[in-house]
C-alpha cells in the first residue's frame, strides 16, 4: 500500500478522546487533578547534636537534621509555601526503654525540635507523631506484657505523650501507633488540659507494610523491633476493615485522617474519600520513596517524572494531601515552573 492510499484510509469516528490531547494548553484545560504545594507535608528526621545532617543510606537524598538543622530545614520548607512539616526522632538508644518513657521528656528531641521550628517557621503547621516505637526498647509502638502489645495501658500513656507535644507547640497530633480507642482518649485529653484547638491527623488505616523498612533504619527501630506489628496494624488484606477504622476515629473525634501505605493503597483512599468525604491524607512511605530513588539512580526511570505522576496519583484516588519526603523537591519543582 502506498502512503496516499493508507491515508484515504480514515475511519469514520464521531468519538476521537486524542483530539483534545493533541495539544499542551488543552490537555491542561481538561486536566482533572492538579499537585500544588498546599498538598505536601514533609517527614523530618531528628537526631541529637548541633549543626549535624546524617543521610539515610535507604532513603537517598533523606537527611536527618539536628534540631538547629530542622529549624532550618523547615524555614525552607515554608518559604517553599509547604503548610506543614511531621516530625520523627531519631532516639539514643541509651534512652529507650520498656516504656518509652522518653516521650513524654519535654526535653526529648521532638518537643525541643518543636519550639526551635515555630520560632525559625512561625505560621508553618506542626504534626507530631503519637506512638512509642521511637522510644521503646523492643521497637513496639505501645508497652509489652510477654509478647502481647497492651491497648488500653498505652492509650494512657499515649495521651500524656501527646500532651507533652502539645506545651511543645505541636498543632497536630497524628497518632500512627493503631491501637484501638486512642483517637478518643486523645481528644479527651487535649482538651481537659486545654487544648481544644489542636488538631488530630489519625493514621486510621495504617497496615501492616513492608514499605516501612527504610523508615525504621532512619529512626533506628529495624535493629530493636521484636518481631511484627501485625497484631495492631492491619491486614493488607483487607478493605472493609479499613472503612471500619476511619468510622471509629472520625466518631471519636479525628479532623483528618489517613490511609498509609500510599501507593499499593489508593483504592482504600478512594474508598474512604467516597464514603466519608472528610479530610483524607496519604502517607508515601520511605519504602515507596525508596523505590523511585533507587529505580532513577539506575537510570531505569526519571526519576522527577515518577515522583510527580505517583503525587498525582494521590490526588486521582481523592487525597486532600500527601506526606511525602519529595515534598521539598516537588515544591522546589513547582516554584521553578512558575
Ligand atoms: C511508627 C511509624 C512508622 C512509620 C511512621 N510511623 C513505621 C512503623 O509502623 O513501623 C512509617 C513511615 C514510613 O515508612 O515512611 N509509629
């Protein structure tokens, strides 16, 4: 066949979706869903000491900051127009203990971590998390009797954990620890202590992931963990169940909540933005972020457009945001885009 015949060769179509893909100002016209900077909260990692950046060997391009550091860090952040940072300590080992007692130090490094950043970073949100894994000894987000995580003993001191953050200036408690009743107890808490107007980010439906790995070496619990915390974080399993948790927390008082892992996950996201249509986040956890990075530094793909088709991605399956440890690089992506 020659090319004219080939050409005459036209179907006779009324429906033609390339059409409006033909060119860049329409597809951005018909374009569904767009990442912004307010989507992005950023992890930070702390470790003790001054003026000190450690690197996460899993999780390349991730440092952990001093407090001074993260002050810093977090500056930047908000001058990138990022609404809020989440923060994560890196404890001394020498301070961890059967009870993680260490939370509830107002010296430890998330409360000093805390002040440091409002003072550098005034208007830039502030979520601390709520569990003990950082703290304890076994790795265990709640205290231990034989090989049994207590629910209702570490809700008690889960409360006084968020407490603490709350005199540090913590204007979220995003409690990530699963146990069940404690977004209830938390509320409870804030408030009789006064602190009506501090807000909780439940990690409602939060599974038991493989995807956490880079995570526990950044904040040093791969090497003190015992065992697995499949007896209170969720079955990947399971969907209905997932629904099940964000009813609890949003009955017992949580602002926003959730889901975690991202990626593997959007179609529990979905669920819950449909059935609930509250505040719905997406933690993109180290080992989702670690996969892009390593992938890219082979040279097996850009690693820039993954990184903003998975952002995408979130916002697709109904995310309100994201947290996500690209959320530096995204709005640097962004500013630069104009
Ligand atoms: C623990 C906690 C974990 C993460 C956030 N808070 C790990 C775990 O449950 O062991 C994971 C975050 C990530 O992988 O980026 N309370």
């Amino acid at each position: 066949m020659d090319a004219k015949h080939i050409a005459q060769r036209t179907l006779d179509l009324v429906h033609r979706p390339r059409r409006n893909r033909r060119t860049e100002w329409s597809r951005r016209l018909v374009r569904e869903n767009v990442v912004t900077t307010d989507d992005l909260i950023w992890p930070i990692f702390v470790i003790d000491g001054e003026n000190r950046r450690a690197p996460v060997a899993s999780m390349p391009g991730v440092e952990r900051y001093s407090v001074d550091e993260a002050a810093r860090a977090a500056a930047h952040a908000a001058s990138l127009g990022i609404p809020a940072v989440a923060l994560f300590p890196y404890t001394d080992p020498d301070l961890r203990d059967a009870h993680g007692s260490e939370a509830l130090n107002d010296q430890n490094l998330v409360c000093r971590a805390c002040r440091a950043i409002r003072q550098a970073a005034p208007d830039l949100g502030l979520i601390t998390d709520v569990a003990l894994d950082p703290y304890t000894s076994h790795g265990h987000d709640g205290v231990m009797e034989g090989e049994t995580i207590l629910n209702d003993e570490t809700v008690a001191i889960l409360v006084d954990q968020a407490l603490n953050q709350a005199r540090a200036g913590a204007d979220v408690i995003a409690p990530s620890d699963m146990m069940d009743g404690r977004v209830g107890a938390l509320r409870a808490g804030l408030d009789d202590a006064g602190f009506q107007h501090v807000q909780i980010m439940s990690y409602a439906a939060k599974y038991a992931s493989a995807f956490y790995g880079p995570f526990r070496d950044a904040v040093g619990t791969n090497k003190t963990l015992i065992g697995d915390k499949r007896t209170y974080q969720m079955d990947p399993a399971n969907t209905d169940e997932a629904i099940h948790e964000v009813e609890l927390d949003l009955a017992e008082g949580a602002d926003m909540v959730m889901v975690k892992p991202g990626m593997p996950y959007l179609d529990i996201i979905r669920r819950v933005k449909e059935t609930f249509g509250r505040p719905t986040f997406a933690y993109q956890v180290s080992g989702e972020y670690a996969m892009i990075m390593a992938a890219a530094q082979n040279g097996w793909i850009d690693g820039d457009k993954a990184m903003m088709e998975s952002l995408v991605a979130f916002k697709r399956a109904g995310c309100d945001g994201v947290l996500t440890y690209f959320a530096v690089r995204v709005a640097e992506k962004l500013k630069a885009q104009g």
